[in-house]
C-alpha cells in the first residue's frame, strides 16, 4: 500500500468517526432538550404552592420519560454496542442529569431512594455492560449526589412553604445516603468531587433542622396541604 493509499483510509475512517458522533450529538441535543422541560417542569415543586402539585408534576414528568426512552432507543442505533465507552463522553452529562431527574420524581412520590434497576426501567435502557447500552454504575452515583443537592434545596424551601416535618425526613434520607456513599472507595475522581459536596448539603439540610429545633417546629406540626404523608 502506497503512503497516499494508507492516508486516504485513515482520513476515511476518520470522516466515518465524525459521521458516527455528528449523529449521536443530534440525538443527545434532543434528549438535553427533553431533559430541560422535566427539570423545568419538577422545579414548580419549590415554589410555595408546589408540594400540592407533586403528584401531578411527577405524573407529568413520567409521561416525559416515555419521550426520554424513545431517544434514547435512537441514541443506541448511531453507534457499534461494543463501542459504548468510545462514545459515551457524548451522552454521559445528559444521562446523569436524566438519571438525577428520576430520581427526583421518586422521592418526590415515595421518599424512598431509586435503585439502579428501577433508573434504567424509566429510562428504557439496560443495567448489565455486557447488554450493551447500559446504566453505568458511575453515572448512577453522579446522579444521586445531583439529587442530595437538589433536595438540600427542597429543605429550605419547604420551610418557607410552612412545612415544617418534610425537612426532618429529608434530613434522615440525606443521611442515610450519605452514610452509603462513606462505604464505597472512589476511584473516579469527578466523582469524588461530587461527594465532597454531599458533605455541605448535609451540613445545610442540618442546619435547617436546627433552626427548626430551637424555634420547636416540625416533629409536632400537622402536615401542610399535598404533602406527601410519612410512611
């Protein structure tokens, strides 16, 4: 093979390459789309009002992950199943961000915490590596830090709404996690970063509590309205 022969493969399977991630990043724009509307959507949830919309926000949000899985089906067309990790830095932040809204959605119904499993169900997508595109363990974890942010804020706000016992319950599901995430060793250094801020939202979510405590409001105060209730 001449030197022009081989140069000329090499820039066609470079203009291959290019074709294969064009393609994925018009998936993943859509799919960041669709990921902005249920974040927009689940935000209406600190407002006030919103603890009394919750179910219906999550009814709305789960309808959105019906659009999410429809991509995401899509998204697995654009590439080779074995090549996942070779194009995954394309689609990794939209997907944690997915996987944090889920969870969300969750808690939000439930206030328990959502497994692995149950993520990649909403999301239409596999748990196993071998099966192809899958729910990396990693970005499963990212997901959850993304969520204790999230419901550090819940914990304000829910004070300023007069609800008074939800930040107690935040408060032990945030530390309970917290107390899982000390199990592991980390090795992925985003990752880490992202738990060293797990450690300010429970200082924040206690810090509530706190002032809860010394002004004698939340272990005996009614739930307010659409309050999700204890279990």
């Amino acid at each position: 093979m001449s030197v022009n022969e081989l140069f000329g493969a090499v820039q066609a399977s470079l203009a291959a390459d290019q074709d294969v991630r064009e393609d994925i990043r018009k998936v993943v724009q859509v799919l960041e789309q669709t990921a902005r509307e249920i974040l927009t959507l689940l935000q209406t949830v600190h407002q006030i009002s919103g603890f009394k919309e919750i179910p219906n926000k999550c009814q709305k949000a789960r309808e959105h992950f019906d659009t999410v899985k429809t991509h995401l089906a899509e998204l697995k067309t654009k590439f080779p199943a074995d090549q996942y990790y070779r194009f995954n830095e394309h689609w990794r932040f939209v997907l944690q961000r997915l996987i944090f809204l889920a969870a969300f959605v969750v808690y939000l119904e439930s206030e328990t915490l959502v497994t692995r499993e149950d993520v990649a169900a909403i999301l239409g997508i596999q748990v196993k590596r071998h099966k192809g595109f899958h729910l990396d363990i990693e970005d499963y974890l990212s997901g959850l830090l993304i969520l204790a942010n999230e419901l550090s804020r819940l914990a304000l706000n829910s004070v300023t709404a007069g609800d008074y016992t939800r930040p107690l319950r935040i408060s032990s599901f945030i530390n309970e996690l917290d107390s899982g995430f000390r199990l592991l060793n980390l090795k992925n250094d985003s990752l880490r970063k992202r738990y060293d801020g797990l450690k300010y939202d429970v200082k924040k979510i206690e810090e509530v509590v706190y002032d809860l405590s010394i002004r004698g409001l939340g272990k005996g105060d009614a739930p307010s309205e659409g309050k999700v209730q204890d279990k």
